[in-house]
C-alpha cells in the first residue's frame, strides 16, 4: 500500500510548475559568442537586447536548438564539431553532452519537434561527407539516424505545417581541417522531409552548382534559403532563394553594382512581417526583399551576420559586439557588448 508520504510527495509532483523559458529571463533569441578574454559562451537575449543569461562553452559554437517548451538549448560546435552540449538555461547545468557515431560529425545546427520530444542533430560522415540526421529522444539518447540525400548538410528548420527542410551545401569537406575537396563537382539541394522521408528535392540550375545552400528560414508558406557561391571570384550571383513546395525555386537579387558588394556571400536569412532579408559579414551589408524577390534595399553595417525576426523588422548581430534592430532599412542599436557574436541568432 502507497504510504501517505509517498502519496503526498507524488502529488506535489504532479502540482509542481514544470519549468518554461520564463524561469531562465524569457529570453526572445539564443546567441553565441566570443568574450574579450577568448572565452565562449551562449547568450540570452530579450526583447530589448539585454542578456538574461550567459553559459559557458568550451569551444567556439555556430548555432543553436532551442526546445520549444523547457528551457535547454542545445548548442553545436562550429562545423564540422564534436561536441553538442545539451544546457539547462535557467540553472546553468549541463543535462548532456551529445557525442556523434563514431565516423560522424556535427555540422553546426538541429531542430527538436514541434512536441520537444525528438531532436535532430544535422551531421555528416568524416570519410565522405554524405549527410545524416541524428535522432535523439527526448532524454537525449540516439535513436536512429536518416540520409538528407545530398553532401554536406548545414542548417535544417522544423517547418510550420509538419516535417523539416535540410540545406545539403554540396560541399565535401576534409574532416580535420575543413578542407574542401569537392568544389568542381559540388552539387547543393535543398530537401523536405516528412515521416523521416525525403519528400521532395529542390535543385538549382547547373550553372549555379557553386552556389552552396546553406541558412534557411519559413514565412507563410515560402522558404528563403541562403547562398555562398564557391565558384570563379568576383562573377555576381543571386544568394537568396524562395521556394514554395511544387514550384520551381525563385532567385533574388539586388541591383548589380550593390549585389557585388555581398562578395558573394550570404551569412543568414530572416522572414519578418512579408520581408525577407539576408546578411553578409564580408560585404557589411543587410540586403532586404519583399515576399516575391523584389529588392527593397540595403543596410551598412561592418562584419554583420546574426539575423532573426523582430517587431517592425528585424534583429542583428555583428563581429563588434553590436546588437541592432533594423526597421526600414534604418539601424538602431540596441546595445554594444566587449564580445564578437557568431554567425546565427536563435529565435524562440
């Protein structure tokens, strides 16, 4: 028979709040960084750009998961990594360190499901760089793993309606020192996937095989997704793409003379409110478009990259330690940090 100790310490458990995102500062958006003394660590942001909390890391991260209820973020070495540490955001703790298959690697980002209970690492085989996704549950055990059917797969995105979408960059790469072997050959897509299935595949023009797909993000029903082109320097190429399942994909550009300033580069992509922007930390610039390509302007910034939704437009980071809201076109800083942030902000 159940003691009434037992009894009462069960249904205190029952009662007890589970612990949500307010419990670690309610944080808007997940950044990483590096601190003015070369240390690392992953930041909490909210909605004014103020720190809500800082968590060391032990090596220069990339991006990160956020779950969608608890507060843990799992947060990715930079590509291709070793270590995806799994935190405790309210208390400082460390829940677990994920390690790869042996043979395998982290490529920088995951996504968990809409319930929180699976989480998808983004990874790839050293030997070969053919891409996977890990599968975890939800106490962080691996489970399983699925082919994102293409080579070097960098971010994926749980998508509104179900199932994720994969950016396979195309790119093999050397698994010591991030050589890149492959480049002549090299063949990005972009993968939707449903019920652990590759449910369609999107590729580009052949012309456009050095145009490496690498950073995505979802608005009502389209998807952006980034581009780094790998191919002869100084030729001008679109870096944004906006796909909607069924369609052919739609490539974006600015005006010539400023589309070459990107230098080919395109660091993150953000829908916020019907625009769509993305970012180039070796051009300094913020290029915006509406929802079917066309270009709406530029933004200045030196060494900006971090990009993520915000009211009235969007919010960014750069290598300086600057935490800026641009609304119009017109950027306001929200502050200014002794830290250079990493490429990506997580939105929560």
């Amino acid at each position: 028979m159940t003691s009434r100790r037992a009894f009462l310490a069960g249904l205190m458990a029952v009662a007890a709040p589970k612990p949500s995102w307010a419990d670690a500062g309610s944080p808007r958006w997940l950044a990483g960084a590096r601190e003015a003394d070369g240390a690392y660590a992953l930041f909490g942001l909210a909605a004014d750009g103020a720190d809500t909390f800082r968590l060391p890391l032990p090596a220069r991260g990339h991006a990160g998961a956020a779950h969608p209820t608890r507060p843990e973020a799992v947060a990715f070495a930079r590509r291709p990594g070793a270590f995806a540490l799994v935190l405790d955001c309210a208390t400082g703790a460390l829940i677990r360190d994920l390690t790869p298959p042996e043979g395998m690697q982290f490529n920088g980002h995951g996504a968990f499901t809409a319930e929180g209970d699976i989480l998808y690492t983004v990874e790839q085989r050293a030997t070969d760089s053919r891409g996977f996704l890990g599968i975890w549950d939800s106490a962080y055990r691996r489970i399983g793993q699925i082919e994102t059917g293409g080579i070097g797969p960098h971010e994926m995105l749980r998508l509104p309606g179900g199932g994720f979408a994969v950016a396979n960059g195309g790119i093999a790469t050397d698994p010591a020192d991030r050589t890149k072997l492959n480049l002549p050959d090299m063949a990005p897509s972009l993968v939707y996937v449903e019920d652990d299935a590759i449910a369609e595949e999107v590729t580009l023009d052949p012309a456009l095989h050095f145009a490496s797909i690498r950073h995505l993000a979802h608005e009502d029903g389209t998807l952006a997704f980034a581009m780094q082109w790998e191919g002869p320097a100084g030729q001008i190429v679109p870096l944004l793409g906006l796909h909607r399942r069924g369609a052919a994909p739609i490539l974006a550009s600015a005006p010539g003379p400023e589309q070459a300033l990107m230098q080919g580069y395109a660091g993150s992509v953000a829908f916020s409110q019907g625009e769509v922007a993305i970012t180039s930390p070796r051009g300094g610039r913020l290029h915006r478009f509406d929802a079917r390509g066309a270009f709406l302007g530029a933004t200045m910034r030196a060494d900006i990259c971090g990009l993520a939704p915000c009211p009235g437009g969007f919010l960014t980071t750069d290598g300086g330690g600057g935490v800026l809201r641009v609304t119009g076109g017109q950027a306001r800083p929200l502050g200014l940090r002794p830290r250079a942030w990493d490429n990506h902000i997580v939105t929560l």
